[in-house]
C-alpha cells in the first residue's frame, strides 16, 4: 500500500476564462505536516474544496489515502476532518448539539476525546455559535474535525483570523496530533512565518501551479541569496528565483568558490516565499 | 427541522387563523370544500414559498449549505432530504386543514368519505405541484422572486389575454369549483400535469444543485448588485405595461346569438330574442328602434365601430328593470328585460350602455353622470314629442329638485329617487340644455364628452370637462338647472301622493328595521348590508309589502350598516318612484 496520504496530478479547474488550477501536482506522505503556501486567489482553497469533494477538477486526477477518486466518496470523507477558512455553523447550535449534530456522520466519532477537545481549547459548550468569537468558532471546528480520529487533516488557512495565543494553541494542537498519532495535516496558509514554525514539508503555489515542493529543511539549505555589486550570476547548477534569490542543490552551496565582494547569505522561508511568489510580477 | 423550526411554527399558526376565517365564511356561505380550496391556493402558496425560502435559498444564500456539503453525505441526499421535508411539511399543512375543513363543514353538509377523498387527492396533487414549483425557484436564490413573477404573469396571461378560465388552466384546474363540491373523481389529466410538473422542476431543481458541484446554485444565491436589482425591476415594469397594454388592445370577438332576429342597422348588428310573449313582428319593431338610435348616433358622434346589441325578453322581471350580461370573452351588449318592458326604457339604457362603453366607463364620472343619463333618453326622445312628455312628466315627479348640488352628487340623487325618476331629472337638464343653447351645440358637448377615442392617458388628462363646455356654450350649471327646474315645476306629474319613512327599532339582540307607508297599497322595500367601501345600490334583497306597516327580515348588531329603499310601482306614471332612501347604522 502506497505511504501517500494525498497525491494531486494535472488538477486543473476553471471557473470561466479563470484558471483556479491549471495542472496542479503534488504528494503528501502520511504523517506529515504540509504547509501548503500560496498568496490570496493563487488556489489554496480550490484545492481544499476538491478534496473534500465540494468541487470537482475538469481535469487530473486525485488519490486520497491510498485510493484514487475521480470524486471523493462519502466514506472516504469520514476518514478526512476539514477546518475551512469560515465557519458556517447553524447558528443556533451550541457547540455540545454541533458536536451531537456531526457525530451522525461519523461511525469513529470519539465523543471523550471531542469533550477533552473542548476542555482544552477552551471552547464553552453549551454557548450557541453565534455567540463565539470567530477564534472560538475556529477552534470549535477543529475539535469537531479531530473528535472522529482521523488519519487526514484537511486545514483551509483556519489561522488566518485568530489572534497570536489562538493561532498559537491551534498549531500546537495540530502538530501534536501530527506528532503523536501519526495524523497526516495538509495546511494551507498564507502567513509564511506560522508554517515555517510547524510544517515539515512545504508546497507553494501560484497561479494554480506548484512552484516548489520540498521538505522543509532541505529547501531552505537548496536556497541562498547572493549579495554583490554589481550583480554576480554563480553559473551553471544554480538557478535564479528572483532578484538576488538562488537555489541549487545543498552540496553545491558547499563547494561553490565565491570572488570578493560577493556575500552569500541564508535565506527564510518568508524570503522564498515572496521570490516564488513574486516571479511572474513586474520586478 | 431545528433550524427552520420556528419560521416553520409560524406558518402552521398563519395558516390555522386562515383557515379558520375561511371556514367561517364558507360556513355562512356554504359550498363543502372551497375554504380548503381557497387556502390551498392562497395560504398553501405563501407557505410553500416562505418554505422553499428557508430550506434552500436561504441555506445556500448563509453558506450554511457548505457546512453540511463537507460532512460525509452526498449533495444529492442533502437536496433530496431537503425536498422531501419541504413535501412532508406541506403536505402534512394540507392535510391538518383538510382534516379541520371535514370536522367543521359535516356539522352542516352530509360528506361521504370518498367525497372528502376526492378533495384531499386535489388538493395534496396541486400542493405537490406548487412545492415542486418553489422548491426550484427556491434554488435560484436572488431570482426566487422573478420565478414568482413570472409565474403569476404567465396565469394572468392565461386567463385575460388567452382567455383560458384559471378553471380550466394545467394544474390550477385541482382548484376548480368542482374540486371544492368534490363531487366528481379527480380528472386524471390533472394528475398528469402534476407528474409532469413536478418531473421538469425536480429536474431542474437536480441541475441547479448538481451540476458543476452545485455550483450554480450557490452563485444565484448570493445578493443582486444594483445593475440586476435595476434590470429586475425595469423588466417587471415593462412587462406590466406590455400586458396591460395587449389587453387594452386585445380584439374581443364580437358576441353572437343566431336565434335572434336581426334588425337593418348601417352601423352595427341590432339583435332581439322572439319569445312566446314577443313575436317575430314584435321583435323586429323593436330591434328597428334600437337600430335607428344606433344608427344615428354612431353617425353623429362620428363612431367607427359600434358593438352589437342584443336584447332578450325574459319572465318574472319589472317592466322597469333591464339587466346587463357581463360578456367577459367578447365584445358586444346584451340586455334582458320583461316582455312588457317599457320601450323608452329599454332604447335610452342601450343608449347609456353604448356610450358607457365608447368612454370606458369613464363617462360615470360625477361631473358628466347626469349628462350620460339625460343625453342617453334626449337622443331617443328629441323627435317623439309624446315620448319627451312622458318624460318630463316622469322628470315632475321626482321630490329632489335639480339643482347644480343634485346633479354633482349624481350618485345621491339617483339613489334618492331610483333609476326611473333619475333618469328622468337627467333628460329634464339635458333637454333644457337643448333649448337653451341649441341641439347642434349639445351635439358637439356629447361628441367632445362621449366620443373621444381610447388614446391612453394623455386622453384621460386632457379630457374635456363639462363646466368647461357649458362656460363655451355660454351657460353654467346653476342658470341651465335653474331653468330646467322651473320647467320642471310647470309640469302636472299626476302622480299617486304616497309618503314612506324607514327607521330602526331598538330590540332583543339587536335593532330592527320598521318601514310605514302611506298612500300605496302595495309596495316593496330594497335593503342590503353596507360594508366599508360598499356605495350602495348593487345585490339588493327585496321584500315586498302591503298595507302601512312590514318589518324587515333581519336584526341589524351595534355599527352595522344598511340601506334601505322603500318603492312602488304609481299606476298613474307608469315608472317606479322611490319614497323613500336611507342609510341606517344601528347603535
């Protein structure tokens, strides 16, 4: 049985002249921390809706935990918890009767783990949703996403409204499932800097394309930036990303013999991100 | 259910008090299941689409649909579900109503079970139809409401420029009177209109929640921008207009009754029904007179067209009493009256018809009422001098004066004095208008009043005014009333002296109402219930009476209203005159 949690191949959609994805590819493994990093519009969330099935790709296929679909079924759903971007609750619904109300879809539901879920994120669970805070209502869509077990955590940039101790419980919790159970988290996200502290393999996307795809570590040792006046180009085995932005393979870095005048410096994620994501800008 | 609980609680409330004032009418008025009928139609269509609101436009319009399209259950059984709870709600609404409509109407009426069947098959059929119906406007979320529109543009298509009766409309058909009487089994064509619609809005209702992983659905839902919020309402608006402008200008076929026999009209056809009590010959004299005051009114008034005319004599009406057909799929004017109908009558009322008709209804208008009435007699009358004195002689006796109050609140007068003795007073003004500025000059008032043609609203704005015209012609109303009065007052009326007064009596649970005559030996009150807007004379229930004294039939409670007419028929005149008028309100 194949180790790939997610594999995404040629996944294209569009909505009208619009490309949201225009050949998309790329692969998790299972137990990984995924981020996957892109800038508004570039197709974090189309991609999200495809795998929980909401929308379909007009092209490319799709495997999800070892099975390829063509449109992800409802079992295979119940082996997925999804946090999305918003949160749409009944309003009226207090977090115990959405927690009764989802459970019905469920046959792992977990309702222990879904109460300590609550306990430890603070989530008052007789207070209606309405009346949450959209933290609160973010962290209450993840305990209903955890409380079935399962092995594939679908997070549609779930941070991007909470404050920094939110975001930081969020997180904590997330790569402690990752850690502990071997749940698999595919993690889409605009803030570089969040990512970067969790994920362990990172995508990033623009235009509906992959750019990058690499675990952490390594793409941050393939990358440099490279200082000088007037610009130097460091030759062949090295490609330019953007402006002063270069990568290569680590062992090159490490043999490459660099004039005077030339700095050669390590660069963020955050730094990378903005020279892929910034490539087809004007400079 | 939970979510929608409330709103859904709301309904059933709004339709229970419904319901029960429907139920109260039909129980006064009878008629098995027509308060079901009336509510599936009117509070089921409300409920169906408050329902379809909620359940579909609304879900996908709050995003709450997204919430349940990723849980694990397919978008079909969350549509599915949805139109099934939609169907069960209804459903079950019409059945509660059909269950109280049997509980309350067998108090009354003896209902088989297979009659009251028949009735719930109906009315459940077209229930299932209509949530079909909302369900899928439901799914066009900000063009729920355009789907309505047009809904109820295409039935008002139906019904007034296609002339289908709604009766017999696909569908709407489940809501005829026979439906209500659940006499007859359900017709089997209407049950397959209602699969048919029903399989082409489930349909479309799959499609829009489908398709494109129901992305359709969701984009409808979301709000209209101000360029399609203005496009919406510019398009209702000119369809408003369009139709009511094809109705306007919708040729109706002319009406046509072979049987009658037909006169020689130039202008137009002139039809009179022969009868047992009227002959062929009879007939034709007849038909010959109508025709010649058509004939040469059109001519005079410069009419392209005249409608047809129509005349049946029929049993048990008053000689003075002529009756108007309400042609509504064709064009044309049919009156019925007694064999012995009074001729004068019968020519002047054609008269007032024809014209009615030319200004579309306009010339009732209280400035030129009185106008409308008089010229309509002068011009049958204006040659026959034994025919202008028995109208002036009728025009003696009335017992309200003409002055310019009496004939500006024409609809007072006439109701003071009843259609004769009015239509008397009118011709009395008319012919005194003849006299004092000339026929030629009344002529040309009656063509710039009556026969302007249907020109839309411009013509309604720069319509001529009759005060305008009589300062033209060099008189007023007070000098012509003033003169037609003292005429008036030189002419021997001969008529039986009778004098009547109605009032109430206070009694047990309520007042009644006492009417005392004398000088008539046989006369008859005319009495109906007032309602707020109700001016009066229409649907007049009639007790006739002898001797000085009668009571009327009826016990009125504190602020009902009521008028009562007190007539009789004078011997000497030959035309009803009303002794009496008035208006009662108990207290």
């Amino acid at each position: 049985m194949s180790d790939l949690a997610l594999q995404l191949s040629g996944l294209t959609l569009r909505f009208g002249r619009v490309a949201a994805l225009d050949g998309l590819s790329l692969s998790v493994r299972q137990g990984q921390l995924y981020g996957f990093l892109g800038r508004n519009g570039a197709g974090k969330t189309t991609t999200m809706r495809i795998l929980m099935g909401v929308l379909s790709a007009q092209e490319g296929t799709v495997e999800v935990l070892g099975e390829r679909v063509k449109k992800v079924s409802v079992s295979l759903k119940q082996r997925i918890g999804y946090v999305s971007q918003d949160q749409y609750f009944y309003p009226w619904m207090t977090a115990r009767q959405l927690g009764r109300f989802v459970q019905a879809f469920y046959p792992t539901w977990d309702e222990a783990e879904f109460t300590r879920l609550l306990t430890v994120l603070d989530i008052p669970p007789e207070r209606r949703s309405v009346e949450l805070s959209g933290g609160t209502r973010t962290k209450l869509a993840l305990a209903l996403a955890l409380a079935p077990r399962p092995p594939l955590l679908l997070l549609d940039e779930p941070t991007s409204g909470l404050d920094p101790v939110a975001r930081y419980e969020f997180n904590a919790l997330v790569s402690s499932m990752v850690k502990e159970r071997g749940t698999t988290a595919f993690f889409s996200s605009h803030l570089v800097d969040e990512v970067e502290g969790i994920a362990t393999h990172v995508g990033l996307i623009d235009h509906g394309r992959l750019q990058v795809e690499a675990d952490t570590a390594t793409l941050l040792a393939s990358a440099r930036k490279v200082v000088s006046a007037p610009p130097f180009e460091p030759g062949p085995g090295f490609t330019r990303v953007r402006d002063d932005v270069w990568t290569a393979a680590p062992e090159a870095w490490a043999q490459a013999g660099w004039p005077e005048g030339v700095t050669v410096e390590p660069v963020s994620l955050h730094d990378l991100f903005l020279a892929y994501a910034r490539t087809r800008s004007p400079a | 259910m939970r979510e929608h609980g409330w709103v859904f609680a709301a309904v059933v409330v709004c339709c229970a008090a419904g319901l029960f004032a429907l139920l109260q009418k039909a129980g006064d008025q009878g008629g098995r299941f027509s308060a079901l009928v009336r509510f599936v139609g009117f509070l089921g269509s409300v409920s169906a689409m408050v329902t379809a609101n909620r359940l579909f436009a609304r879900e996908y319009g709050g995003k709450t649909q997204l919430f349940l399209e990723v849980l694990p259950i397919t978008r079909a059984r969350v549509l599915a579900t949805k139109w099934a709870i939609g169907a069960a709600f209804l459903g079950g609404l019409v059945t509660l109503a059909w269950v109280s409509t049997l509980v309350f109407m067998r108090r009354t009426e003896v209902i088989t079970t297979s009659d009251a069947l028949r009735a719930l098959l109906a009315t459940s059929a077209f229930t299932l139809a209509l949530w079909s119906w909302s369900a899928m406007a439901g799914m066009l979320g900000r063009y729920r409401y355009v789907a309505w529109l047009v809904l109820l543009f295409f039935t008002i298509y139906l019904e007034q420029l296609a002339s289908v009766p709604l009766r017999d409309a696909p569908v709407l058909r489940l809501l005829s009177e026979a439906s209500a009487m659940a006499r007859a089994p359900v017709s089997p064509r209407a049950l397959l209109e209602v699969a048919v619609l029903v399989a082409g809005c489930g349909f479309v209702t799959a499609v829009l929640g489908l398709r494109g992983s129901g992305s359709m659905a969701a984009a409808l839902a979301a709000r209209m921008t101000a360029r399609e919020r203005a496009f919406v309402v510019a398009a209702v608006m000119v369809s408003i207009f369009v139709s009511v402008r094809l109705k306007e200008e919708r040729e109706l076929p002319a009406f046509e009754l072979e049987e009658a026999t037909r006169s020689t009209s130039t202008r137009g056809v002139v039809g009179v029904m022969t009868t047992v009590d009227v002959g062929e010959e009879a007939a034709r004299a007849l038909g010959e007179a109508v025709a010649g005051d058509v004939d040469s009114l059109a001519t005079t008034l410069q009419l392209e067209k005249v409608p047809p005319v129509f005349i049946l004599p029929q049993h048990g009406l008053m000689p003075t009493v002529i009756q108007r057909a309400d042609l509504a799929d064709s064009d044309g004017i049919v009156l019925r009256g007694a064999p012995d109908v009074e001729v004068a009558v019968l020519r002047a009322r054609v008269m007032h018809e024809l014209l009615k008709d030319l200004t579309e209804s306009r010339a009732l208008k209280e400035d030129r009422h009185a106008l409308l009435d008089g010229f309509s007699v002068w011009w049958t009358a204006r040659q026959d001098p034994v025919l202008r004195a028995r109208w002036w002689r009728w025009a003696a006796a009335s017992r309200v004066p003409l002055s310019e109050a009496s004939v500006l609140r024409w609809f007072e007068t006439s109701e003071q004095l009843g259609e004769c003795i009015a239509t008397a007073l009118a011709f009395a003004l008319v012919d005194t208008l003849a006299q004092t500025v000339g026929e030629e000059r009344t002529v040309a008032m009656a063509r710039a009043l009556f026969s302007r043609p249907r020109s839309g609203l411009a013509a309604v704005l720069f319509e001529a005014r009759p005060v305008a015209l009589l300062r033209e012609a060099g008189t007023d109303w007070g000098s012509l009333t003033a003169k037609a009065e003292a005429r008036r007052r030189e002419v021997e009326p001969g008529q039986t002296l009778a004098t009547a007064k109605l009032a109430l009596r206070a009694g047990e649970g309520g007042s009644q109402v006492v009417a005392q005559v004398t000088g008539a030996s046989r006369w008859r009150v005319l009495y109906g219930n007032l309602g707020p807007w109700a001016r009066g004379q229409d649907n007049l229930r009639r007790l006739d009476a002898r001797g000085e004294q009668a009571t009327l039939p009826l016990t009125l409670s504190r602020g009902e209203r009521l008028l009562a007419v007190v007539e009789h028929d004078d011997p000497a005149l030959g035309c009803p005159v009303r002794l009496e008028a008035v208006r009662l309100e108990a207290r």
